[in-house]
C-alpha cells in the first residue's frame, strides 16, 4: 500500500521554520543539497529542477499534501510548485482562485484524505507539511525522513504542533553528509 512520509527539514532542536516561518536558516548549499537532488527530486519544486537542469527521475511520490501556511511560503515565487505531483493544500480560509490550476485546495478532513488516498493505487504520499497538518495527521505517518540540520534555533514552528502523546519509529537508515546535515529515515515501529 502506498505510504504517508512526512518528508522535512528540521532543526536540531525539532522547528521547521523560525516563528514568523522563515525557513533560511536551513543549509541551502552542501553535498546533501546534492544528495537531495539525486534521490527527493520529486521534493524539488518544478522551476527549480528545470532551472538547475536536473534529470534524476521522479516516481517516489505521486502526490504532496500541504497546509495553507506551507503554500503560502512558496508563493512568492510560485503558485503552482510541484507540477509533476497531484497537490493538495489544506485551507478553510481559502479556495481554488487563491492557488495555480495544478492545485487543489480542500477543508476535507486531512485524515480523511490520506486515507482515500491510501485505499488507491499510486506511489507514496508526501506530506510536506507544516507543523499543524503533520500534527493532524501523525497517526496516519508511515514513514518519517528528517533533515536535521545542524542548528538550534531555541524557537520557531515545530515539526508536529500535536499534544503528547509519544509514538514510537525505529530508524531504518541514516546518512551523514559534509555540511552536517544528517539524513534519518524512520518507519512507524
Ligand atoms: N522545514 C521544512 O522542511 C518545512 C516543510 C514544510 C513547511 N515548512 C514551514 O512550515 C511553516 C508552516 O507550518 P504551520 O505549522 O504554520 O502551518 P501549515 O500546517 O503549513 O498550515 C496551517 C494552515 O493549514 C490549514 N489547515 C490546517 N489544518 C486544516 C484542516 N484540518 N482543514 C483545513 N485547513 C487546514 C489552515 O489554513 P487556513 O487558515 O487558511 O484555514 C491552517 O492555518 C511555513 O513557514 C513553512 O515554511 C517547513
């Protein structure tokens, strides 16, 4: 069956973005910049792949899942980012003359979603996030893949704007690179 991962990068102290959702304190440069355009070009948004003339094939991921707030932070630059993916963006505030053609935007249940999403055939589901989506939606995660950066960034968003409640992963592989970044993939345990 096709499988939920939750695909970001994060920093040591678990934020995703500073407060205001600033997200360039992350590494932009170094050899998991690399790695990442080799392996997640699918997570490469569209404009940037053709720019930089990338050709690793894409196929892990059919689809990408984004809160409003995650969108939001690439329209400056896009309102249609991943065009090789099925996107969907989770608004109550917003409809479909607020994003590209490519997008669709829905107040549906996230849950609900991923697992009509699951009860069909594709490849795997990226949930982009952010921090409010993935907490909605931590118990429908199958796969975890964390980007940890090597920063503290002492506050901003978190990866999981959830209750506690600790759900056990088991680490399936980790990757060091030069630039610090280490890449853990984890599977629901
Ligand atoms: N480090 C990384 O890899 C990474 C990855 C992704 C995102 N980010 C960062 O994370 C930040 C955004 O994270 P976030 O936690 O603030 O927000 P988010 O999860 O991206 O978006 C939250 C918004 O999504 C909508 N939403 C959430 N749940 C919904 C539901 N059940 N039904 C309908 N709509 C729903 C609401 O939008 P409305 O108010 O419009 O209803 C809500 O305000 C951005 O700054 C982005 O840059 C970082």
């Amino acid at each position: 069956m096709r499988e939920l991962v939750y695909y970001a990068a994060v920093s040591l102290d678990g934020r995703i973005a500073a407060p205001s959702g600033a997200f360039d304190a992350f590494l932009a440069e170094g050899d998991h910049v690399d790695a990442i355009n080799a392996d997640w070009a699918d997570t490469v948004p569209g404009a940037v792949y053709d720019a930089l003339g990338l050709t690793a094939p894409r196929g892990r991921f059919s689809t990408v899942l984004m809160g409003w707030n995650t969108f939001a932070a690439g329209l400056p630059f896009t309102d249609d980012p991943y065009p090789h993916l099925e996107q969907i963006v989770f608004s109550r505030s917003r409809g479909q003359g607020d994003v590209g053609p490519g997008v669709r935007v829905t107040a549906e249940d996230p849950r609900a979603v991923v697992a009509d999403l699951k009860s069909r055939d594709g490849a795997d589901i990226w949930l982009c996030g952010g921090g409010d989506l993935a907490g909605q939606l931590r118990d429908d995660i199958d796969r975890l893949v964390l980007k940890v950066n090597p920063r503290v960034f002492g506050d901003g968003l978190p990866l999981f704007a959830a209750a506690y409640d600790p759900v056990p992963f088991a680490l399936e592989r980790s990757r060091t690179f030069e630039s610090g970044v280490v890449m853990n993939q984890y599977r629901r345990a």
